[in-house]
C-alpha cells in the first residue's frame, strides 16, 4: 500500500510540472503574440480606412429585418455605418464566422477565418481576435450583455476613426480593398450574412 501511495504521488507530482510548463509555453505564446501585433500596429497606425460599401441580409425575411442598414459621410475622409435589425425571434444558440477577404480582381480570403460560439464568447471572451473586432463595435452597440437577445440590435454610428484606432493597429495588412463578411447562425440554421467593405490607404 504504502508503495502504491508513492508511486501514486510521483504520478500526479509529474503531471502538475507538466501542466505548469504547458501553462508556461501558452502564456509565452500569447505574449509573443500580442508583441508581434503591437509592433506591427505601431509601424502601421498611421493607415486611413474608410468604408466602401455595407449589405445586410436576413436571409429568411420571416424570421426578422434591416430598418438600417447604412454608410454616412462625417465628413470628406471619414464615414460611419449604421445597422438596426429586428429579428423576429429571440437569438439564443448563435454561431458566428468572420472572414476577412482581400480584393484581388474578385474578393479572396485573406488572413483570418474564424467560427466562435457567440454566446459562450459573450460570456467569456478570451479570443483576442475576435475581442479586437468586437472592442470596435461595442461601445457603440447594444450587443452588451450574454444571450438570449429578446429584442432589437443595434450598431450605432461606427465610424472608420474606430476601424483605425482599433482594427488597422493590431491587424498587419497592406492597403488595398477588404471585405469583412460575418455571417451568424441560429439553432444551426444561417439567418444573417453582414458584409462590410473598407478601403485601406
């Protein structure tokens, strides 16, 4: 018995080291990370982005509506969008994927593709991309709280001096025309396509 115990202890003494270097090396990981797009966004901070164009879809009508769904002027550099939806049924179960495309005669994918489980992020988000995306929007959305959302969502006056301050700082990219294109699921079924065209300069 006594062996037993020892042998034991030995065990689970070995898979404490093991999750403590692991928790290391991620840590590491994720500092290096943020570093590296720190960097790059300080080199690129600089960039000027502006809003091209903006679409919105449900794609069963039956299930919600845009009332808005639109670009204004601020003035001759900057614009800002608008999105008011109203679903018509509470969003509860949501799959996000946000894909960045760059035009290259016809818009392709281009460095970021990623599918979350929006409210499990909503109550945890640690997916630091997905957090610079959401950090722009946020303050100025009602998109604020864990689901269920039993009402209308709104996305009010975004404008590029957010996507500048935020976006183009921790994503290093060259200039040209992007697409942002979210797409959101419910229950498994695809309800909201949202494209968003920037031009990078």
């Amino acid at each position: 018995m006594k062996c037993q115990r020892i042998i034991i202890c030995t065990n689970i003494s070995q898979l404490s080291e093991k999750r403590l270097v692991l928790n290391s090396l991620l840590n590491c990981e994720m500092l290096m990370y943020k570093l590296l797009w720190s960097c790059m966004g300080f080199v690129m901070c600089t960039a000027h982005v502006t809003f091209t164009n903006l679409k919105c879809t449900f794609l069963n009508e039956s299930l919600g509506e845009f009332k808005i769904c639109r670009i204004r002027a601020v003035n001759r550099t900057h614009k800002y969008i608008s999105i008011y939806s109203k679903p018509k049924i509470i969003l509860d179960d949501i799959t996000g994927n946000m894909k960045i495309m760059r035009y290259d005669y016809g818009y392709k994918p281009f460095f970021i593709d990623i599918t979350i489980d929006v409210c499990k992020y909503l109550k945890n988000p640690q997916n630091v991309i997905v957090t610079t995306f959401y950090n722009t929007f946020k303050k100025m959305s009602n998109i604020n709280h864990t689901c269920p959302y039993k009402h209308d969502v709104i996305v009010d006056k975004v404008w590029t001096g957010n996507l500048e301050n935020d976006f183009s700082r921790y994503l290093p990219i060259p200039n040209g025309d992007y697409a942002i294109y979210c797409t959101f699921n419910v229950s498994n079924v695809e309800l909201v396509k949202i494209f968003i065209y920037v031009r990078k300069s």
